[in-house]
C-alpha cells in the first residue's frame, strides 16, 4: 500500500482551539468531551447487512456513554452501530468490517455507501476506529507529501479524512488500495456525504477487532513469587486475569509512558512530517553537549523513542503542536481506552505525577497489540538505522529487555527513582494448537526484567488447555477468574 500524507490542516485545528475554549468556558464536561445521555441513543433499525456485525452478547446501552468530539472514544467493546444512532440530528458511521459508510438523520437511515479503501491494519497508516466529529471539509484538500488530492475531503481526526477518490495533479486516479489511513469512497458517493455532513456532525468508525471465543486457560501450578509492589498477567483475548497483586493501585510508570507519546504522535502527526532534534537526542545515554540539529521523518524518530527511550525525542515531538496540547490528547486517549485511573503530565516520564495501574495499562497493551501493532514491533526491534535528510545514519539499540527475545512480542521499560522499575510486556505463545496473547505488567519492581521474565516464565509453563484428569468432580469444572472488560 502506498503512503500519503494528509497534511494537517491548520484552519481545521483553529477551529478546534475556538470549540474547546467555549466548551472550557461553559464547563461542558471536560475540555474535549461532551455527553451522550441515554435519552440520546436509541436502538434503531439496523441498516442493511449490518446485523451481521453485532456481537451476539451485545444489549443496548443502559447508562450515559461519555463520547469525545475531537479525540477517539476507543471504548466500544460493547458498544454497536445500532447502539449510537442518536435519536435527532445528523450522524454518519463507517463500518470498517463489512466496508460500508452510513448516513443516519433523527434515528433512520438515510444512505449506505461501499468504502473503497481504509488505512491497512498493522501499519501506522490503520484507521483509528472510535467516536469523532467533522472537523473540517475542503472540496479539494492538497495531500502536501503524497501529492495527490482528495475531493470532498472532510477530516474527522488528526490525519484521517472521509474523501473521494484521490487523484494527481495531472488528473490520473490512484490505485484502489492507495491510502494513507483514510476512509476512501468512490467520488459521487463522497460528494453526497459531503452535502450531507456539517461541521461536528458525529462519526463514529465502527472495527472492533475481535478475536474468536477462546476458552479460559487452566493453570497448572502454583502463584509465582513476584517481588513488584503491583502486577498482572492477564490474557488479551478473554480479558481472564491469571494471576495479579494490587492490579488497580495507582503507582509511577517512568518512561512506560512513551509507550502512549508514540501512540498520540503517531494519530496527530503525519509520519511522513520532518523533525529537527539534537544530534545528543539520539545516543544512549544522550549526549546535552552535542546540540548539532538533524532532521528526520516522524516514523523513524519513534525508534529512538521507544527502543532506547530518549526523553529528548520525547520532548520534541510533542513539540510539534505544543507540550501542554499534546499531553491533553495524551489523557484523553487514556480516557478514550478506559483508563480512568491513568494521569499523564509530561511525555517522557520524568515526573513521578505520570501515573497508572497494571489494569489501565492492560487496556494499553490491548488497544496497540489489536490497532497500532508497528509500536509493538519497533520495541521488539533489536538494533535500528535511521537515517537523517542529510544522509547521516545513526544505529538505535534496544534497551528493552527482555522484551526482544521471544515469546516476547514487544514491550516498554521504565526506571526512575520515585517509580522503580516498570514495565509492560505482551507475549505470543502456543497452548495445545491454539496461539495465546498475554500481557504481563509490573509496576514498583526491583528488578523489571527478573520479575517480567519469571511471570512469562510461569504462564508458558503451567498454562494448560485442558483440564487435568482428576477423581475429584468439583475440580473438573472450568476455571473461573476475573475478567477486564475487552
């Protein structure tokens, strides 16, 4: 798939600026949100061919449902397309399983459109999926690095839009798989969408992402003897907790945190956008002296972000559109995942105010492992040559320990004074002849990779499919443990 940048629209974030000082002002339920009472939704007729996609177990929602207008509301696990058609006004929703795009007036359906092409799962460039608004529309939006445009362009978040079929300035179409993340639609069906929506019209992209039923591991062997203040292994499919102490305490994460600086720089900037940092950002330890400047693409300075976790790359990518904006989007979107425990007030970690549970970061690790995998793999990654636009090249190694070493698909560390060690872990291993994803997460260890190695240790080894023969009938029943809501 090809790569197209959509420039960030500058007239698009002024606005967005001037909407959340007014809803700062009048005290609209936090800076980015706005709330969805009950008496909003209602379960609406499904339109066509949509049935197919509600989960069996799903049910209307029975409380008011917290939606962001500006930042993605991630928290879908239960929630339908049928379940947010609001009962007045006007809302569209994608719905990236089947690749159709909806049209709702006061409740009822109004039009259906096949989508063309989303972002491809896996990639930086997969569509976010959650709740939106339209923050801008442009007849002809300008793709300044992909050099292509795209008509009846309207920009729901960052850098993903609802658009036509993009072109080149000479004329000629793209392909049908070219796309930077967007939803693409064919150009008539994008022009009526467009006449349809308004500014801050709601949209919500429908991708749930869920994995087959598995059944519930058993566990063969006693508790691990773990020296953290706090973990938690649970299993990223089922949400079973198997084993955890003290899993919703709030304690300091360190640079665990750049696991989500890397998630929002990766929604807001365009991987494709040009960065000047220190030459010293780029060693390990980071060298304060060498000030030299070297610029580079966005996507490659996640390497040094995330695999030797520089503060100062840190810094300066939330720089881009400012430290206190970027922190926000940093919180929202840990609203947006469920974690409602987790505070962010810097993006590196430094401060002993970055805090989190194991639970909350476990909702992290499922949300990148099942959307943005590429952060996963670039912390799994064990040395990295990124090159400056001057033709410099700069080796990044690892630091994440024992995250590159399998079954380990990726993870973060983090080690501070006030924190100790930290770390968030997500494992890949095989159970009888089905592959199993666990997350481990230690917090308020002594030693990070001693205690993340013992609990991988203890999960592979004692992790069963089937129940052990047994003469007792009480013990052959299916194990019960705690479930987090996926």
């Amino acid at each position: 798939m090809s790569r197209i940048d959509h420039s960030f629209d500058w007239n698009g974030f002024g606005f967005f600026l001037k909407v959340t000082a007014l809803c700062l002002a009048v005290g609209v339920g936090g800076p980015y949100g706005f709330l969805y009472a009950q008496s909003y939704i209602t379960p609406a007729a499904p339109p066509p061919g949509l049935v197919a996609v509600q989960a069996a177990s799903a049910a209307p929602t029975t409380a008011a449902v917290v939606l962001s207008s500006t930042t993605p509301q991630r928290v879908i696990k239960t929630l339908t397309i049928v379940d947010t058609i609001p009962k007045e006004g006007k809302f569209i929703a994608a719905d990236l399983v089947n690749m159709k795009l909806y049209l709702y007036q006061d409740g009822a359906t109004t039009a259906e459109y096949p989508i063309v092409t989303k972002g491809k799962p896996g990639t930086p460039w997969e569509t976010p999926s959650g709740f939106y608004s339209v923050q801008t529309k442009e007849k002809e939006h300008f793709s300044t690095i992909g050099k292509v445009y795209m008509p009846y362009s309207m920009q729901f978040y960052g850098n993903y839009f609802i658009h036509g079929w993009t072109y080149y300035p000479d004329g000629t179409l793209t392909s049908a798989t070219f796309s930077g993340g967007c939803i693409k639609l064919d150009t008539e069906d994008a022009e009526k969408v467009f006449a349809f929506a308004d500014l801050e019209t709601k949209v919500f992209v429908y991708d749930p992402k869920q994995a087959d039923p598995s059944p519930p591991l058993v566990i063969a062997g006693a508790n691990p003897q773990i020296n953290a203040s706090a973990y938690l292994v649970a299993d990223m499919d089922t949400g079973d907790v198997y084993v955890e102490q003290n899993a919703q305490e709030k304690l300091p994460i360190a640079s665990v945190t750049k696991l989500m600086t890397a998630l929002v720089a990766n929604e807001v900037i365009s991987f494709d956008k040009k960065l000047s940092v220190p030459q010293g950002y780029l060693t390990n330890p980071p060298d304060q002296n060498d000030t030299n400047e070297k610029t580079f693409v966005i996507g490659d300075l996640l390497y040094p972000l995330l695999m030797q976790s520089s503060n100062g790359i840190a810094d300066s990518l939330a720089s881009y559109y400012g430290q206190k904006g970027f922190v926000r989007w940093m919180n929202t979107t840990a609203r947006a995942l469920g974690m409602a425990s987790t505070t962010y007030v810097d993006t590196s970690g430094i401060s002993s105010e970055n805090i989190s549970t194991p639970e909350d970061l476990f909702h992290l690790a499922v949300y990148l492992a099942n959307k943005k995998s590429f952060v996963l793999k670039i912390t799994h990654t064990q040395i990295k040559t990124i090159t400056a636009e001057d033709g410099s090249k700069y080796e990044i190694e690892n630091v994440n320990a024992p995250a590159d070493i399998p079954p380990f698909e990726g993870g973060k560390v983090g080690h501070k004074t006030t924190a100790q060690d930290t770390m968030v872990s997500v494992l890949s291993f095989t159970v009888g002849s089905d592959t199993r994803r666990v997350a481990v997460i230690v917090l308020g260890s002594n030693n990070h990779a001693q205690d993340t190695k013992h609990l991988a240790d203890w999960i592979t080894n004692v992790a069963k499919q089937e129940i052990p023969q047994t003469a007792c009938a009480a013990c052959a029943e299916p194990p019960q443990y705690r479930k987090i809501e996926l």
